[in-house]
C-alpha cells in the first residue's frame, strides 16, 4: 500500500480479527475456527469464521522454511 494512503492495523496472535485478514499457520498450530490441515507450503482463501461478510488469507507451512516459500508465492 502507499504510504499516502494511511493504513494501520493491530497484528493478534492466537485469535482472529473481525474483517478481511492474513493468517500465518505452521505445522502443529491450531486456531479456532481455522480447521485446515498443514500438509505444506500453500495458502487458501476461506470465509472469516467470526465475520461472515469477510475472508481470510490463509499462508501455511509445516516448518518456518515453507512457511516463507508459501509467503512468498
């Protein structure tokens, strides 16, 4: 985004934000409502389970090293 834009957001850990979002899962980590199985480096678009009107981009990686492929693709 630009900068001239103005943005801000507040980055959570463990608990989703109503609205759209970005969602870093790794292997081994759960999150309520986020039922999606970590099989490797990938993401997925899917319905925010806390707002119905908006998604979640979800970025998953069973280690750091996938997760930052799967960020990057």
């Amino acid at each position: 985004m630009a900068s001239y834009r103005g943005f801000s957001f507040q980055p959570l850990y463990g608990q989703l934000p109503a609205g759209n979002a970005i969602v870093f899962l790794k292997g081994g980590q759960s999150l309520a409502g986020v039922d999606m199985p970590v099989t490797g480096a990938s993401a997925a678009v899917i319905r925010n389970p806390r707002d119905p009107f908006s998604t979640l981009l979800v970025i998953m990686g069973r280690d750091d090293a996938e997760l930052r492929v799967a960020a990057a693709s």
